[in-house]
C-alpha cells in the first residue's frame, strides 16, 4: 500500500530514492527549487542535464515531461527533472501540470524508485495558486497509484507553512 503525505521541509534533505526537480525546460539550473537541487547536488546533476541537452533533449525538456539524472551529493540517488507550465487565467494548462506528475512517477517506476519526495511543481515562481497546484498534485497521483502499486511511499515536500496546509487539505478532500 503506498504512503502519500505532506511535510514542510527543504527537499534537498530528502533522504528518498527520487527526489523531483521543479525544473525548467532547459535543464542547466535557475532559481527557486531548481536553483537549490543543483546546488546542494553539486556539478555532476548539471554535467548529466548538459549531456541530456547535448544527446536526447537538443530543444530542451518539453512542459508536462520528465527525465532522471545523478542526485549527485544529495541524500537522494536520482532527481527527476520535470517541467511546470507557467500559469494562465486565459488558457487551461491543468493537464500539462498533471502530466508533470503523471511522468514523474512514470519515470520513479522505469529506474525502480520505491521513495518519492515532490515540490509543489509551478506554484512558486510560475505563478499557480497553491490551492489548485495541491489539488492537482494530489489527484494526480492518487490516480496513478491506484493504476500502479509504485511508489510505495509519495511525500509532498513543502517549504512553507501557507503550502503545507493547502496539501494537507488536498489529502484530506
């Protein structure tokens, strides 16, 4: 039976298999989580991103999908990188931020992950409501877990207490 649940934290301290970057599409850093994942993980994630860029992700890694590197010095042994879509109050991108999930754990269960530690993807600088962003995140992966018995455990890593709540209420709903 896999475990879901919601802690405040730094995901760079997530002692899981995957942890998951809130990346952007060209996979060589930025700000925010991203920004912080290859910090703390040092040069080998960003030697293996480049060399994605390089091989299979020329134009970059496209919204709504997923791929795995090194977790380099973190805790953790792979990081999955996915790409959030930037929210809009004209177009509907809510499935572009399922998807994000979706192949993320699509992605946890080809390299045989059995821990998953996730932000909340787009609702930092891309602008998603959080109340939405953990809507989504949790019926999402509630979804997927009832098709797939893996993970066995999906944890929601929240850097604010704002955030924490909104999942929490998510899990609850």
């Amino acid at each position: 039976m896999t475990r879901i649940e919601a802690v405040r934290g730094d995901i760079t301290r997530e002692h899981v298999d995957a942890v998951v970057n809130a990346a952007n599409s060209s996979l060589l850093g930025g700000g925010g989580v991203d920004g912080a994942i290859h910090r703390a993980g040092g040069p080998a994630i960003l030697a293996e991103c480049r060399e994605l860029r390089r091989t299979r992700l020329p134009d970059g890694l496209p919204t709504g999908d997923a791929v795995a590197t090194t977790a380099g010095r973190l805790p953790a042994r792979w990081v999955i990188h996915t790409v959030g879509p930037v929210h809009s109050t004209r177009e509907d991108r809510s499935a572009l931020l399922a998807s994000c999930y979706r192949r993320s754990l699509e992605v946890a269960r080809e390299l045989g992950a059995r821990s998953v530690a996730f932000p909340a993807v787009s609702a930092g600088v891309y602008g998603w409501p959080m109340d939405d962003a953990a809507r989504i995140a949790v019926g999402t992966v509630r979804e997927e877990l009832d098709r797939h018995a893996s993970p066995e455990l999906v944890r929601f890593v929240l850097f604010s207490e704002p955030a924490l709540r909104e999942f929490e209420a998510a899990l609850r709903g």
